[in-house]
C-alpha cells in the first residue's frame, strides 16, 4: 500500500514537471502543481468509477504511445536499412561493459507493476483465467517492444556512437531521435504522448493502491469503511477517495514548501515506491517457498525452484537499488536519500500490527487473505 500509493504521488508531480516543460515550449508558463492538480482530478474521477472505464482509458494511450514508437522504429529502418539493428549491441564487449548493477536495477524498475494484474481478480469473470493471461502476455509484449525499440535507438544514434550522443543529450535523446526521422509533428505528438503516459501510470498506480487499501479494509487491518464498493459502479471507491487524499496532501506541501516537482517530489516518492514493490517481490517469492517446503503435493519447479530464483533475483535488484540509490533517483537530496527509511517503518508498523491482530482477533487474522473465497464479497 505504501509503496504503491508513493509511486502514485510521485508520478503526478512528474506529470505536473513534464507537462509545464512541454507547454513551456508553447509559451504557456503556469506553475506546475496546476498540471498535478488536474491530474489528481482525472484520476480521482476515473478511479471513482469501475476498473472498466480506467482500462479504456488507459489501453487507448498505450496504443497511441506504441503507434508513435512503431512509426519512428519503421522510419529509422526505412532509413538506415540493416544498420538499425547493429550486432555490435549484442557483443560481450558491449553487454558486459559499464555498470551492470545499475542496467540491471533499471531493468526491474522498468517491469514494476506487472503483477498489478492480479488485484483485478475480482473485478473479472474468470480471473483464474485471465489473470495469469494478462500478465504474461504484458511481460512478453513489453519486453519485445522494449528490446526492439530500444536496438532501434541505438541504430538510429550511431551504434557505438549511442552511449557518447546519450550522455551529452541526456533526457533529450530519444526525443532528438524522433524529431530527426519523423519531423516536427511526429517530434511534438511525442512530447505530448509522453506526459500522457505519466497521467496513464500514475492512474494504473492509483487503482493499485486503492485496492490494497480496499482489501486490507474489507479484510479488518484498516477501519472497516474502506473496504466498501460502489452500489452502482462496483468500485473500491472509498479506498479511491483516499488515495485522492494522500495525493492531494502531498501535492499541496511541496507546492507549499517549493520543492522541486522532479529532483524532490517525484524521484523521493517514485524511489520510495520502486524500492518497496522490489522488496515486496522478492518476500512474496520467497513466501511462496516456505509456504510449499513441507508439503507433500508441491510442484518442485512452480513451487520451489521458480520462486527461488525469483528471489535470489528480486533480492539483488534490492540490494542494487539501496546500493545505488542516488542513480536511481537522479538526485544527492539528503532528505530524497533518507525516504528507504520509511519502508522499515512502514514494515516494522505491519508486523506489530499482524501481531496485535493475531492477539487480540485471531478469527480475523486466520481469514486474511481468504475473503475472496467467501460468498457476497466479490466486486462483480
């Protein structure tokens, strides 16, 4: 919960720096918490609603988001022929060259939410079916399209050249790429997409903590109110309304305090959230072992061999994203540096507060987590 509702904060004061720039360039100059404050109302209006609406929002920029990529991949190609796909990319000098903590830790930032899939389990028909469907199919599609493009990138910049040409143009690279093979309006349609693929994640965020909050309310750790769904759109919405909230409040103290929307408000709470789904990877991984060890009908690969690598995995993403940090984050802020702190408060909260549970409620605690097999408690 917290760190999805973290990254969901984090992302709308990144909506709110990305669109000021991009506006900036059209001479419109209005303080950036005004674009997170329209952010904060889209997505409370679209989180308000069911998980139908948010997805047809959100499946129609992505398909806009690909559409522009697809149209720079083929016009790099067109141009540059067999040269778009340099093999040097793919040589050991170049895979094992530079940091490959940092690639690696940036390769699991990238794939974040993938599991968000299965909060929507009861908001499906057969999510026994299109649960694990809709999450290999995202792994599989996304992962092409990033290697693709991304070889396509290089291409485009030189192949060898690339690194050199990134370092000197920074966050403008891709963009220079786009405006070279595809002019102006592909250029602006790029910038504008971009922001929306910020709006579009901080929404997919904000959904995703709604329902841990909305489940953690239904299932009595969280006062009761937040666990009840919309008589008419059968939605989460009062576990919305304050996720709404949190973003609201922390929007308002970093205008209030004028913080800098990216290198402060953004990096420390998207650091915040990043770090804590990693670690919360890797424990559910390694849950998934100790639950099986001793029983009898487990699958030795689904339910020992798999999840152990995925932890042995997950938790040197971990351990390579608290060792590098400060890359991660693209910021030396003491106070965005100090934000890891609050995940161990954040875990140690919960163990006092399972603990207390398993005290003082014990029936309670016994059916966490298996609500979803009682009757009259599914959202559908």
């Amino acid at each position: 919960m917290v760190a999805y509702a973290g990254l969901t904060c984090g992302l709308i004061g990144a909506f709110g720096y990305f669109t000021r720039l991009v506006l900036l360039e059209l001479g419109v100059d209005i303080p950036w918490y005004v674009y997170s404050a329209l952010a904060i109302a889209i997505i409370a209006l679209l989180g308000y609603r069911s998980a139908d609406l948010s997805a047809k929002v959100l499946g129609t920029l992505m398909v806009a988001e690909f559409a522009v990529l697809i149209v720079f991949d083929l016009l790099v190609v067109g141009e540059h022929g067999r040269q778009a796909f340099p093999v040097e990319s793919f040589s050991g000098t170049e895979v094992f060259s530079g940091s490959i903590g940092i690639a690696l830790m940036f390769a699991f930032t990238s794939f974040v939410g993938f599991e968000s899939a299965a909060l929507y389990g009861e908001e499906t028909k057969d999510p026994e079916r299109s649960i694990p469907r809709a999450t290999y199919i995202a792994v599989t599609s996304i992962g092409v399209f990033y290697i693709l493009t991304t070889w396509i990138i290089i291409g485009a910049a030189g192949g060898t050249d690339a690194p050199v040409l990134a370092g000197v143009q920074l966050g403008n690279f891709v963009f220079n790429l786009i405006e070279e093979a595809g002019g102006e309006v592909l250029y602006d349609l790029a910038a504008v997409l971009f922001c929306t693929s910020v709006l579009a994640s901080a929404l997919a965020l904000h959904n995703a903590a709604s329902r841990y909050v909305f489940a953690l309310g239904r299932e009595q750790v969280l006062p009761s109110r937040l666990g009840k769904y919309h008589p008419r759109y059968r939605s989460p919405y009062v576990a919305s309304l304050w996720v709404t909230g949190l973003a609201i409040v922390s929007t308002v103290a970093m205008a209030v305090f004028q913080a800098d929307p990216y290198t402060v408000f953004a990096t420390s709470f998207i650091g915040l959230g990043t770090l804590g789904i990693i670690a919360l990877q890797a424990a559910a991984a390694l849950s998934v072992v100790v639950f099986f060890w001793r029983r009898p009908d487990r699958n030795i690969w689904r339910c020992v061999v798999a999840p152990l690598i995925g932890f042995l995995g997950l938790g040197a993403g971990f351990l390579l994203a608290i060792t590098h940090y400060s890359t991660l984050t693209g910021s030396t802020n003491v106070l965005v540096d100090a934000v890891p702190a609050l995940l161990v408060v954040a875990a140690v909260a919960g163990v006092l507060a399972a603990t207390r549970l398993r005290r003082t409620q014990p029936t309670v605690y016994a059916q966490v987590a298996a609500s979803h097999l009682r009757s009259g408690n599914r959202i559908d």
